[in-house]
C-alpha cells in the first residue's frame, strides 16, 4: 500500500491535477460556504432565472470561437498556436457582439417562452458576459499548452471570490436575479484578468506578430475544428444547458431553481475537478501524440479508472446525505434540490469519467466522432424531456428520464473516445515483448 501512495506521489499527471484540483477545492469550497447565505439571500424562482441567464451564456459559448480554440494545444511552435489564439479572440468579439444583438431583436418572443418577460432586456449583460467566458475559455488553452498549472489554479478562486462577494454584496440592493448576474459577470473577470496577463507576458517575448495572411493559414489548416467540432460543442450545450431552460418553461423557474441548485452542489464540483483531470489529460494527450503515441491508451485507460473511483466515492457521499443536508443549510423550500440530487447521481457519475478523456478525440482530430455522438446525445436528452412534457408528465419523473438519458449519452461519449485510441493499444501491445527482451 505504501509503495502504491508513493509511486501516485512520483507521477507527474497526478500531480498536475493536484495543482489544478487545489484551486478548484479551493473555489468550490468558496461557493459551499456562502451558498447558505445565498440562498437566504435570493429565492429558488430567482436562482431559477439566473440559472436560465447561465444556461443560455452555456449554449452560446460553444459558438464564441467557432471551436479554434480547441486546436491551441496542437502545434508544434509557439508562432502557430499564437496565430490561432488571435483568430478565437477576435471570432469572440465577433460573436459575442452578434449575439446581444439577437437578443436584443429576438427579446419579446424570447421572454413569452421563457416566461420571464424581464430577462433577453439584460441582452447588454449578455454580451458583457460571453465576452468574458469567451476570453478566459481560450486563453486556458494557452495556459494548458504551456502547462502553467499553478496559474490556472489560481484563477480557479479568483473567480469564486469575485463572485460570491459581489452577489451577496448587490443583494442589499434588492435587484433580484439581475445582482447574480452582475455577481457572475464580476467572478468571470475575476479569473480572465490573470490569464490576459499571462499570456500577454508571453507574447510580448515573440517579435513576429501574425498578420492577416497567417491567421487566414491557420484558419484553414484547423477548418476541421469550426466545420465539425463547432456543430458538435453546439449540440454538446444543448444538451448541458438547454434542459434547465426547458425545466424552466414547462414547470416553472422554482424547479429550475431546484435543479439549478443541485448541479451546483453535486455537479460544479465534479465538473471542476473534472476539468482539472481534463486539462492535464489534454496536455499530456497532445504531447504523447507528437512524441510517443503508445502512452496515449495507458493514459486513457489509468484516467478512467481513477476517475470512476473518485466519482463513484463522490455520488454515494451525496445519495446518503443530500435531502438531509439541503434542508438544514439551505432551508425547507431548498429540501426538493437534495432529492434531485439522488435522481441525477448516476447521470453526474457517467458525466465525470466521460469527459474525463472527452478531449481524446480532438487530440486524434476526429471530429466526425465528436459530431455523430452529440447528435445522438442531444436526441435522447431532449427527447427525454419532451416527451415528458408532452405526455404531461411531473417534473419528478421528467427529471428520472433525462437522468437515463443523460447517462446513455455519456456512455456513448467513453466508448467512442475508447473507439478513437484503441488503436494505440495495439502499439503497447507490439512494445512489450521488446521491453521485456531487453530486460533478459
């Protein structure tokens, strides 16, 4: 056993994503302890429309780069991967600009729909917002290229700090959803600011700066990326974000609220140390593919099998003890979140070892892959729900069917990241009787 905890403590994968896993403890803990306050302070109806706010801003993000993003960690130079972080920024400002004004035209049908008159008029925040998401999503490519760690980290509880303390703070304002908004687009900035600086550090020490022609170059050289992976991130958010709207529109924002609440709880953490695991996977994977392809199924098959027990150790903590503990730090009209949690706690589990290795099949640029899964995906999560709705069902069993959903489509997801590195198996297969001769 203590030959096992050491040989964990030598390997340079996990002590990356202790790096990372450290700031996002650090932030989650953050969140935990003001939630309390939080949810004191705001209603469930308005946590449900500030968890509608974020679910739009989810799906629109996966359009604020046309997926170029995805494509930093893969060049060999510096000038390359340079040339494709200017093309994402200026594609977000782009993007970002459009879809305020969308919102803006598209505001009176938006708001009948979502019933929630008020919230496609705060379409300045919108783009305030997307601008921020957007800058930060793709310069922690960057940092993730350079495998500056510890400065991801850090921004992991900058963010959370900058959030929290201005939500709490703008609720003495009495402004309702619009001060956890304005509390999100602080936490956004929060952690952008050190990013910018850090990748500005970096390329101020570049003399060549791209031009026109080489962001045309590169914008084609990675015509996979927004041809392919942008459909499939498109659908991916639909899937991940378009369900809180939809619980929102057919139930009503207090059981947005609800779910809102415990995917926060549950969800976020696990999200953000999957992220963690994710992001060194995805470095580790884009450098084993230049260098030394046949450590790239060892890898995958070591994340999966540490993921699935981290999760699993993580569900079964939340099953035993959610309805319980939401109703004592949350209050009463907070108990029905822990009962979501029980419904959703196999859905979380796929989720987090899933997309674990998600990033797999943009490493082996098989893109179609990523496409064909997230069609599936999105037909059965939002088939699910409409089918529910249509069949007026109750947001309980709603609820039972898109957790079922969900965790088909995430199954889906591993097998054909799996799909995608098994012919790496074989090369580890092939390199062991060398090994083992040479040993003799």
């Amino acid at each position: 056993m203590l030959a096992y905890l050491k040989k964990l403590a030598l390997d340079k994968f996990l002590r990356s994503v202790f790096v990372l896993a450290g700031g996002t403890l650090a932030s989650q803990l953050i969140i935990l302890v003001t939630l309390p306050v939080i949810t004191r302070l705001y209603s469930p109806t308005e946590y449900g429309t500030y968890s509608m706010y974020l679910s739009i801003i989810g799906i629109l993000l996966m359009l604020v780069s046309f997926s170029y993003e995805n494509a930093i960690t893969l060049p060999e130079d510096d000038k390359t991967a340079f040339s494709v972080i200017r093309l994402s920024l200026s594609i977000c400002v782009g993007v970002s600009l459009a879809s305020g004004i969308g919102i803006y035209i598209l505001r009176e049908p938006l708001g009948s729909w979502l019933h929630e008159s008020y919230l496609p008029h705060y379409y300045f925040f919108f783009i305030i917002s997307l601008f921020g998401a957007g800058f930060y999503q793709i310069l922690n490519y960057w940092s993730i290229r350079k495998k500056y760690f510890k400065q991801l980290s850090r921004t992991k509880y900058t963010q959370s700090l900058s959030q929290v303390s201005a939500q709490m703070g703008l609720s003495l304002m009495h402004w309702g959803p619009l001060g956890l908004i304005l509390g999100d687009i602080a936490g956004r900035f929060g952690g952008l600011i050190p990013q910018w600086r850090l990748w500005r550090r970096d390329a101020r020490r570049h003399e060549e700066k791209p031009g026109w022609a080489d962001l045309k170059e590169t914008a084609y050289r990675y015509r996979r990326f927004p041809l392919l992976s942008t459909a499939s991130n498109m659908l991916n958010g639909l899937g991940l974000y378009l369900p809180t709207v939809l619980f929102a529109s057919f139930y009503g924002p207090q059981v947005a609220g609800w779910f809102a609440l415990g995917q926060r709880i549950l969800g976020s953490p696990m999200t953000l140390i999957m992220s963690s695991v994710k992001s060194v996977y995805l470095a580790d994977s884009s450098e084993y593919m230049v260098k030394d392809p046949g450590k790239l199924y060892p890898l995958f098959r070591k994340t999966v099998l540490h993921m699935f027990i981290m999760g699993l150790a993580m569900v079964l903590l939340f099953v035993f003890v959610a309805p319980y503990a939401f109703s004592y730090l949350f209050g009463n009209e907070w108990r029905e979140s822990g009962e979501f949690i029980r419904i959703l706690s196999l859905m979380y589990l796929s989720q987090f070892v899933a997309n674990s290795v998600g990033t797999t099949i943009d490493v082996m640029e098989r893109q179609d892959l990523h496409l064909y899964r997230e069609i599936v995906r999105t037909i059965l999560v939002l088939g699910a729900l409409l089918a529910a709705c249509y069949t007026h069902q109750s947001a309980e069993t709603a609820l039972w069917l898109y957790s079922a959903a969900s965790t088909l489509g995430y199954v889906l997801h591993l097998g054909l990241s799996w799909w995608s590195v098994r012919k790496y198996r074989q090369t580890e297969s092939a390199e062991l009787p060398a090994s083992t001769a040479e040993r003799g």
